[in-house]
C-alpha cells in the first residue's frame, strides 16, 4: 500500500506542476481587470453637469437679467430668460435634491410661487441664489 500512496501523491504534485503555471498566468490576466472594477465601485460619483458653484453663479446672473429689463423688453426675450432661469434652477435642484415642480406648471401665479418655493429651498442648503 505504500508503494500505491506513493503514486497518487506523486500524480496530485504531476499535475499541481503542470497546471500552476496556466492558474498563475490566468490570474495575472484577470487580477488587474478586478482591481479596475473595484475600484470603479468604490469610486465616488461624478455628479452629472456642472459644478453648483457655477449653476448658482448662472442663477444668479440671469435673475438679475430678469429683474433689470425694462418695461419695452420683446415678451419672447422675457420668456426665454426665464426659461432658462427655470431650467438652471432645476439643475440645482437635481444637484442638492430638492423637489419641484417646475416643469410640471404652467406659466402664472403658480409656478411663480413654486419658483420663489424652489428658490428658498436652494437657500436653505447653502446655496447663494437671490
């Protein structure tokens, strides 16, 4: 029985030999795609568009485009600020993760108020906006 013992160790180190070097060389294939991935996961997330400092910055100008144009101002100039003052304030609100509904009222007293709502919420997370 020794002599049998003796041929199955020999054949498990046989084959350990021969199949160790593929194990190796597929591990070091694969370990520097698994590095990537995790660190992928662990990765922070990028957010998507500008930085705040720079919408708030595009908040504040364009309010202030708004609120100085004179009584003759075209209305599609009017409208068309204030659009994309709407859209910029829904980017903020998107990046702090404030609910609105701007998109969702029409022009008039309501979504004149949810814009003052918006924008008082955007102040109370520290954003500057006027």
């Amino acid at each position: 029985m020794d002599g049998s013992g003796g041929v199955v160790a020999n054949l498990i180190l046989f084959a350990v030999v021969c199949l160790a070097p593929t194990v190796l060389f597929w591990c070091a294939l694969r370990v520097p795609k698994l590095l990537e991935w995790v660190r992928e996961k662990r990765a922070s997330p990028q957010p998507d568009g500008p930085p705040i400092e720079r919408v708030a910055a595009d908040l504040r100008r364009v309010h202030r485009l708004l609120a100085g144009y004179p009584s003759g101002t075209p209305a599609a100039r009017r409208i068309g600020t204030r659009q994309a003052y709407d859209e910029l304030l829904t980017q903020a609100c998107r990046q702090v993760g404030v609910p609105h509904r701007l998109g969702e009222l029409p022009e008039g007293m309501d979504r004149e108020i949810e814009r003052l709502r918006v924008e008082q919420s955007l102040r109370e997370r520290g954003l500057a906006v006027p």
